[in-house]
C-alpha cells in the first residue's frame, strides 16, 4: 500500500518558504502574506478559518497542508495570578511556558529546548537532560496558546526566553522564532525592546542575540571560577567566567540599553558578604544591573533558600557599590512554576505532591 505524503505545516514555513510554497500551487505571491496574517495575527488553528482564500483554495490546500500547533494544553492556576501552560508536542514530549502577571505587567516565559542542554545543579530542568531541540515553530506556539488563553482585557507585554531549555544552543530556531515575532507586515508586531533573551553563558554566541535588538541577560550566579564550575559545570566547560565577563564586556549595547546579570542565590553557597563583593568587582565598570533570585526550591534539591535578611543584606552590598539591583519576585512556586522549577513532572496538578512554601521575598 503505497504511503501518503506527509502534509506540509504551514506554521513551519518562513516566509520566502510559503511564498515558494504558494507559487507552487499557481496562486499569486500575496496569498503568502494572507496565509501568514491568518496563522500569527489571527491564530488560526484550522485551514477552514483562513475565509479570505477562495473556498477551492481552502479545499486544495487543506488535502495537502496543516496548521500544526500544539495538540493539547493544560493550565495550572496558582494562587498568586501566574499560570503554568503545559503544552504537548505532536511526538507526545511536553514543555512548559509561564504567564506571570506583575501590576500592569504581563510576562510570558517561553521555553526553547525539551528539556536542556546544561546541568546547572539550582534547576530542575537541567534534571531532565536534553531530549530535544525545539522547532521555531514550536517556540512560537507558546506565545500563540498563551495569547488563546488570555482572560477579557489581558494582554501579555513582555516575553522572556527564560524557560525551559539553554536559548543560545538552539540559536538558528531562536533567530528564527524572533523574527516572527517580531515582523510587523504579518507577524505579531512584538518590540525588541520587549523581549529578553537569557543565557547560562554561551559567550561565542552572543553577538547573535545583539543582532536580533532584543534585550541579553546572563545568568551568572558565582563570582569564583571553581564554584561556577560545581553550580553550573557544562556552563562553565564553555565558557570560563573570565571569558563570559569579557564577551559581556565587548558586548555592543545600544546608547539606551544595559546588560542584566542574574544571580540564583543559595543560601550558605554563593550568598555570603564576601560573594557580594567579589560581584561588585566583576561588574565594576559595566553598564548594567542585576536581578537577584532567591532560591526556588523543588523536590529533591539540594539547596535552600537563603532567608530575607541574607537576601537584603546582598542587594544592600551592591547598591552601595553603585550597582542597580532589584530581588526577583518568586512567582507560582506552588504550581513548580517559578524560576529554575520548570521540569518534567505530571501535567496533572493533583499528582504533583509539594510541601507548601510562603513566599518571603
């Protein structure tokens, strides 16, 4: 029995791609544009949604074509506003994106590898080992499923690429993801402006995201190179601190733009006066400020989360140093939804047993 074609995705052409797909069936160029506009601005899930191609276009393309986004979506609510999605991929893997709601601020993190690449010790995706890379296509369905599941009035205002997964090892998907994001004649428009590309420290890479005119924040989380090398030890293979703080120094930042620094606090580990300081050294001279992130613990870690007089005691060390630096609110810890607790744990919420943790910064 001879073997169906596999249909084409339509949400996996780039541009020249649906116009060489669109010349190929005899229809004219701008019925790429149309295609486009239907699946990014309109969220078409369906090719019989697409009502502005004639009704035999709709017919043809459908025998042959998909809208491939992904099949099933699961929200956990958590009790502070912020949503977990949970999204199944077409091979049955699954990745998580976070809607974290802050006073008039709306800001979805989005995932860019099934799992990841790194091992940093602080989180719980690293756990996972990589399983696979995700398609730019995929990347973007985040946004597009987020934007499907907004209540009345919402509207998300800032995307971070700080989910699951090491964004600069899957670059090529990442660049390609942005720039749908970004188009203004059939994409979603979004300002470069708005959104934050996170590293652990691919230093080789990150003129790429400067390309892209979006936002770099590095994760940093050591001041010393033999206690990068145990928190984050496939990090710190590829790129020494020495070597990372040198890429950020020849990074080349707009008049109007600074480089964000973020750094996981462990307590009794990497939280103590002395790291402090040796922060404020390495930074001496950089444009930039610093987010400091409290511990998030999740099930079998063996961190802790520093206690508040630890964590103000650290941010107090770095403003007198001239330093801008703010404490990271921890959102949807009771959902594993903050930052470093995404991971491969059940979609059910009820299955998930988490001992209660108050948030205390």
């Amino acid at each position: 029995m001879p073997t169906l074609p596999v249909p084409t995705n339509l949400l996996a052409l780039t541009e020249p791609q649906m116009v060489k797909f669109v010349r190929a069936r005899g229809w004219p160029n701008y019925r790429a544009g149309q295609i486009l506009r239907w699946l990014y601005r309109r969220r078409a899930r369906a090719i019989a949604q697409l009502t502005d191609l004639p009704s035999r276009d709709r017919s043809a393309l459908a025998e042959i074509a998909i809208v491939g986004r992904a099949s099933h979506c699961t929200v956990l609510p958590s009790q502070d506003g912020t949503r977990k999605l949970l999204l199944t991929l077409d091979d049955g893997l699954m990745i998580e994106a976070v809607l974290i709601p802050d006073d008039d601020r709306l800001t979805l993190c989005v995932s860019t590898q099934v799992g990841c690449m790194l091992d940093c010790g602080f989180c719980l995706t690293g756990t996972m080992g990589l399983k696979r890379n995700l398609k730019a296509h995929e990347i973007v369905d985040q946004v597009l499923t987020a934007q499907d599941r907004l209540k009345a009035g919402e509207r998300i205002t800032n995307l971070v690429f700080m989910g699951m997964g090491e964004p600069l090892s899957n670059v090529d998907a990442l660049e390609a993801a942005i720039t749908c994001l970004t188009d203004t004649s059939w994409g979603l428009a979004w300002s470069p402006r708005r959104i934050v590309v996170s590293t652990a420290g691919l230093a080789s890479r990150l003129k790429r995201v400067a390309a892209l005119g979006v936002n770099l924040a590095i994760s940093l989380n050591a001041t010393t190179e033999e206690l990068r090398r145990e928190l984050m030890p496939a990090a710190s293979e590829i790129a020494s601190l020495k070597s990372l703080l040198a890429a950020c120094r020849r990074y080349p930042l707009a008049p109007t733009r600074r480089l964000t620094f973020e750094y996981v606090l462990l307590a009794n580990v990497n939280d103590r006066p002395m790291d402090a300081q040796r922060l404020t050294t390495l930074l001496r001279g950089m444009k930039c400020k610093v987010n400091l992130i409290p511990f998030n613990e999740f099930p079998g870690s063996r961190f802790h989360r520093p206690p508040d007089r630890d964590v103000l005691r650290f941010q107090a060390t770095l403003r007198q140093a001239g330093i801008d630096v703010f404490v990271r609110k921890s959102r949807g810890r009771d959902v594993l939804g903050a930052c470093g607790q995404l991971g491969d744990l059940p979609a059910d919420r009820e299955s998930v047993t988490l001992t209660p943790i108050e948030s205390r910064c």
